[in-house]
C-alpha cells in the first residue's frame, strides 16, 4: 500500500489551521458568533441529575455495615434529594417551554453531555415528563448549552446561575450574556444559615430576563454588522 504523505501532511496543516483560528477568535467574535448559531438554532437546557450524589446514596444504603439507623437516615437524604431535584427540572422545562422565546429548545439530563458534545442527534432528549423520548432530534441544527450550576466550578468565587456554553460545552464570556444568577444577595445571604430549596427559586423571572438580554445583545450584534456593511 501506498501512503500518500502530501494527503497527510495537507489534512494535519488543515486542521491544525482550523484549530489555531478557532484559538485566535477573540471574545466579541466568539459571542456574536454564538448569540447568531442561538437565533438560527435551538437551546439545549442541561438539566442536572445529581446522579454521582445518588449513586452513592444507593452505594451507603446498599453497604452490609451499615446501621439500621443510619440506613433511615440515608433513605431519607435519597427521597429529599430525588425529590428537589425532579422538582427543580420539571419547574425549569415548563419555565423554559413556556416563557423563553429566543429560539427553539431542547431538554437533556448532564449524564447525556458527551453525546451531546458529538453531536449526536437523538436519543436522550428529553419529553414533558422528563423521559427520554427517541423521536427528538437536534436536526442537524446549530446549538448552544444552557446549564445550572456555579459560575465558575473551579472557584468558590462563583455564584449560583443558570450559564450558557458554545457546542463544545465551553461557558461563554462576556460580551454575550453569558449567565443568569437566580437568587439576589439577599437571598444567598440567607441561603448560608437556613435550608433553602433550589425549588423556591422563582425560574420564570429568569427566564423572562434572559429572554431580554439575549434580545438585547442579538439586537447590538445585528446593528453592529449592518453598520460594518454600510
């Protein structure tokens, strides 16, 4: 067999060139690149399953050792956490289905991430009941994440937010509007000496604002091209 070395080296050039202009893209560039893929595209909602946390919730209760009391107490972390949780998705589907309005949208579970990042085109999507429903399709379409979690995973800086990301689940950075915190001071302040739900969150108002400032930041961007342009 004949190996084409020309072919090779062409292919590697060609993607080490895409790489290097993808790395070299500046901020402004990255965001108005990605609020447009949003518009023309869908929002795929990452839905958090706590799912490390009730593995091994499931691991202690199933562990020979352990007490009859401190299985009690076990079985009762698992149902308060599967309960928030559930309870937290289902007021975020019907939020997000509901109010949002910027572009089309879409419901995974974060266990579904690395299929999502491989663009895999269904089956694990989400229905109305949060079950997996294999008829839904990102259709070829262009994507961006929206997750929940901390604004910075790495830090204890972060704060609580819903935060977007590119289709490689990198978070996006300013200039887009990147992140949605969803309590005010206030009620973090509160949330470090009592035991606030996730579910008393009110979702609806964050997603009215983020419905805004996508709103906001397409209309700048559109303005900003047509002005370039002209």
């Amino acid at each position: 067999m004949v190996i084409n070395y020309k072919s090779i080296f062409l292919c590697w050039f060609t993607l080490l060139f895409v790489t290097n202009l993808t790395a070299q893209q500046n901020p402004a560039e990255r965001s108005a690149n990605n609020i447009q893929k949003l518009k023309d595209g869908v929002l795929v909602i990452r839905l958090t399953s706590k799912n490390n946390k009730i593995k091994e919730l499931n691991r202690l209760l199933n562990h020979p050792d352990v007490t009859a009391q401190t299985k009690e107490g076990l079985q009762k972390k698992l149902h308060e956490t599967v309960s928030e949780i559930k309870g937290f998705n289902t007021k975020v589907y019907y939020s997000f289905s509901e109010v949002y309005q910027f572009s089309e949208v879409l419901f995974m579970y974060d266990t579904a991430s690395i299929s999502l990042k491989k663009k895999v085109q269904k089956g694990y999507f989400l229905d109305k009941n949060l079950n997996v429903d294999p008829s839904i399709s990102l259709d070829n379409r262009s994507f961006c994440v929206l997750r929940y979690g901390s604004t910075d995973p790495k830090e204890t800086s972060g704060v609580e937010a819903f935060v977007f990301m590119d289709d490689q689940l990198q978070d996006l950075t300013k200039p887009f509007p990147y992140y949605m915190k969803l309590r005010t001071w206030g009620q973090r302040f509160l949330s470090m000496f009592t035991n606030r739900s996730i579910n008393q969150i009110n979702i609806v108002t964050r997603v009215t604002k983020i419905n805004e400032r996508l709103e906001k930041y397409y209309a700048k961007v559109m303005e900003a091209s047509n002005t370039a342009v002209e």
